[in-house]
C-alpha cells in the first residue's frame, strides 16, 4: 500500500462489492484534467496496476484533496436486489421486482435481461414513451394520439419542466444532501 496518500473505495454494499458508480462535479473533472494538484496523476499511476481501480479512482483523488474532501455525498442511486447467497451479483430484475423498484426513489436500476418485458414497463409507466421513442417533455409540440408521437415534432429543448419522477429523484437527493448535512466527514 501507498504511504503518500490513502486509498478509498466506493460505499461498501456488501462485503464482495464497492460502488464504482459516481456523479462527479465540473469543478472536480477540471481539477482532475487540469489540475493544479499532482494528485490526480499520481493517483492515476497507481491505478494503472490496480485490478478494479474504477471502485477506487476517483474516491481517492476526492477524499485526497483538501479542496474537494468534504464534497461527498455517500449514496447509491441504483436500485439492486443481490442475490442470496453468495451476493456478489445483484439478480436479473423482473416483472414482479417493478412496484418496489418505482417506489424506491432511486434513478437508476440493474441488472436486466435483454429484452425483459420489465423494461417496456418502465419505458411505459415511469417514462411514459413507447418502444425506441424519445422521453416526452416540454420540447415535444407534437399533438400526442395513438397514431402519433408527440415527440415528432420539436420546441425549444431548453425547456425543462421536471414531472413527477423528477420530483421524486429531487427528493432522493434532498435526504441524500440531509444526511451529508449530518455528517462532517465522509472520507472515512
């Protein structure tokens, strides 16, 4: 192990997985690209010969620098069901897996079988697009009609009007950034 700085894995969900899976600032990603620092490059060596380095990267070079360490926000916006035992693969979602996969708030679900009849569903339900449709939002000016995608035909794609399920990740986030209010470190 390195001595000139620590190494940091994503939120442990189980003792077989970290989450690799960020959401990363523009003032960070400059800082990395750019940097001022030699931390991401060096930090970027290391990883170069590290198996898995994607669970770790990033957090390191975060909970590294004085300027971006207490930024994070520990939390997974994926939905997964592991499977039991062992856990260390979420199990292929499913048709009966959708009522608690679309009340739970998270943006993102895995893993699913190609061509699952689930997906349809939340393309459907939560999207509400058909098959290799765009999402409709406030852009779409088209008249919608069984014989016609209201998405047809375009506005202004600046144009955000959030709709129910970006109210719901809103929310998400909002216990996400309570909980980090709560805390004083999450490099730990």
């Amino acid at each position: 192990m390195p001595d000139a700085f620590k190494v940091f894995t994503g939120k442990v969900y189980n003792p077989y997985y970290c989450s690799p899976w960020v959401v990363l600032s523009r003032s960070f990603l400059e800082f990395c690209l750019f940097g001022w620092d030699n931390l991401p490059r060096t930090l970027l060596m290391y990883f170069n010969n590290v198996m898995l380095s994607e669970e770790s990267y990033f957090h390191s070079v975060i909970c590294n620098s004085p300027e971006f360490k207490n930024t994070t926000v520990n939390g997974d916006l994926r939905y997964m069901i592991w499977d039991s035992p062992p856990k260390t693969e979420p199990h292929f979602l499913n048709g009966s897996d959708y009522d608690q996969m679309a009340q739970s708030g998270a943006a993102f679900a895995r893993q699913f079988q190609k061509d699952d009849p689930v997906l349809d569903m939340i393309d459907e339900k939560i999207l509400k697009c058909g098959r290799n449709r765009a999402v409709p939002g406030a852009w779409c000016t088209g008249r919608r009609s069984w014989w016609v995608d209201p998405c047809s035909q375009w506005g202004d794609v600046n144009v955000l009007k959030p709709g129910p399920q970006a109210k719901k990740l809103e929310e998400t986030i909002l216990n996400l950034l309570d909980d980090w209010n709560s805390q004083s470190n999450q490099c730990t």
